[in-house]
C-alpha cells in the first residue's frame, strides 16, 4: 500500500464519478475538495484502516 491512493466516488452534489487522492499516512482525516465535474466543494471524510486501506465518505459541505 502506497501512501497516496486514488479512490474513486460519486460526488453528492452532482453525482458524477470522481476520482481522489487520499493522504493514507494519516489515520483520521476530514478535507475539502472541489468537484472536478461541478466544482462544488465536498467534505471528504477518511479514515485508514489497520491494513492502510482508505474508507473515504463525501458529503456535501451544508450536511
């Protein structure tokens, strides 16, 4: 498992895929990125699991 890896997801404004990179060195994470389709910013919510896999869950930024 490499430290940066790119998960893909649905973006929750416009619900197009979108693919991210996910910082997996650090156990508990919460960001804002941009949609790159609508350019809306999602709240991303990470967290690395023992193994060093990302759970990755985008909301949008008024839930």
């Amino acid at each position: 498992m490499s430290l940066l890896e790119e998960c893909c997801l649905d973006c929750p404004y416009c619900g197009e895929p979108i693919s991210v990179l996910v910082d997996c060195s650090i156990d508990q994470q919460t960001y804002v990125e941009d949609c790159q389709v609508c350019c809306r910013p999602i709240v991303l919510q990470v967290a690395v699991d023992e193994q060093g896999y990302p759970q990755v869950y985008a909301l949008r930024e008024d839930e």
